[in-house]
C-alpha cells in the first residue's frame, strides 16, 4: 500500500500487479508552458474546482504531438500536490486492473486524477470499456475523488473507418450513427471537458524558445535564426522542438 502523505504520484506496473510509488517528478511548471493559456486555464479551473469537492469534468485533452498536454497535467500535480491532490498513470494495456486500483484510493482523503497519456485504441481493442466504467460508474457509483485526464492524438480516442459509416442514416431529419461509430463515440462522450490543442504560429514558438534560454547570453536575432532553422528540420514548432532546440544548443556550447 502507499502512503499517498508521502508520495504525490504513482504509476501501475503490471508484473507487480501494483502500484509504485514516484518520488522523482518532472519539475514543469505552470509558468513554463507558453502558448497554451486559453486550455491552461480551463484545466486549472476545473482542477481546482476539482480540489474544492465542487463539480468537475473528466478531461480530454487531444490534438497535435508536442503541443504540451502531458506537461500540463504534470504541472498542475507540482502546482497542487500540496493541496491534496495525486496522480496515479496508466497505461492502456493496464485498464483491466482499473477497478482494482479505484477499490484502493476510494475511501482515500486525496483527489485522485488517472492520467492516461496518449490514449488510442485499436478497431477490436475493448479494454476501453474498463475506462468507461471507472468515468460514470456501474451498479456502483464511480468515486468523487477520481477524475481522469488523458490525452490524445485522436478526438474520438479510437479510429474510425469508412466502413463504420454504413450503418448511417437519416430519420426524420436526423442524423443515426450505426452501432459501431455510437460505440465508439459513446467513450469520448463520457469527458465532460474537450482541450484541443494545435502547433501554435512561429511567434508562439518563439517566445517558447526565450523562455527556455532565460539567463543564457546569446543575442536574440542570432537565438531567433538558430530557432527557426531547428523548427524546419524537425517540420514543428511545437513546445516539444523549442524544448529539444534548448537542449541541443546547451550540449554542442559545452
């Protein structure tokens, strides 16, 4: 068992069936993600409406790679571990052992987010009804200490295929999806909260860049042009490149 007054976080490890503690967080912070203020703050309110026991979303958090929406939810877990709240991450592969897991930190004074980070699943692929369950409940009510946050490339989570639209009609007026598209919409349905999230302009990309070399002397025309040809190698401007630009201007000066 884990003594959630000690540790913050958790990952589940499947061949110990349990959970395992994580003392070592990823220090992002809140202030260091540029260029997504609008979805920021949406998350940060519910999150702390969340803390405050007061009605919260699950929360989808999908778009373009490299956009900052894992480092989002590691920032809001430094910004509010303090205040209650713990991150238990999973993997897909993992669901089945959902219920099990949610048994464990149900009664637990903590607030509770499952982060479930690029979350897809494949066209036979089931284990997302776990997750369904754990998000409103079966004939036990989910637990109001739980909320989970996933991210993903994919809006509706699982792919959809023109051979899934043939069931569509219209009814009078209305649009009936076939079975096979209302199944799998059905679970992107159960987040209460959409974020999208798309590769920002290059002044987004910039500004991102200044933000990492803060106290490095480099003039900014010269930061600026190194920036921008690192961006057209790697075809993105993503918070993900002005990271990993950082990176590799610190290890070739040294």
């Amino acid at each position: 068992m884990i003594d959630w007054n000690d540790y913050p976080a958790a990952v589940f490890r499947p061949r110990l069936e349990a959970l395992r503690p994580i003392a070592d967080l990823d220090p992002v912070a809140l202030d260091d993600l540029i260029g997504i203020e609008r979805q920021k703050a949406a998350l940060v309110e519910n999150t702390e409406r969340f803390l405050k026991g007061e009605y919260a979303n699950n929360v989808l958090l999908w778009g373009s790679r490299g956009t900052g929406k894992s480092s989002l939810i590691k920032a809001l877990l430094n910004a509010y571990a303090a205040q209650g709240l713990r991150v238990i991450e999973f993997f897909k592969e993992d669901l089945r052992y959902l219920p099990e897991v949610i048994d464990t930190i149900r009664t637990e004074p903590f607030r509770f987010i499952l982060f479930l980070d690029d979350l897809s699943f494949g066209e036979s692929d089931a284990t997302y009804t776990y997750l369904k369950s754990a998000m409103e409940g079966s004939i036990e009510r989910s637990p109001e200490n739980v909320r989970v946050y996933a991210t993903s490339n994919r809006r509706h989570l699982v792919p959809e295929y023109q051979s899934d639209n043939a069931g569509v009609e219209v009814r009078d007026g209305e649009l009936h999806y076939g079975d096979a598209v209302e199944e799998k919409i059905s679970l992107a349905d159960r987040f209460g909260l959409w974020l999208s999230f798309y590769q920002g302009t290059q002044d987004d990309y910039l500004r991102m860049v200044e933000h990492y070399f803060r106290g490095v002397a480099i003039k900014k025309e010269v930061l600026h042009l190194e920036a921008k040809r690192f961006a057209a190698s790697r075809a993105s401007r993503s918070g993900r490149t002005a990271k990993q630009f950082y990176l590799h201007y610190m290890q070739v000066e040294r």
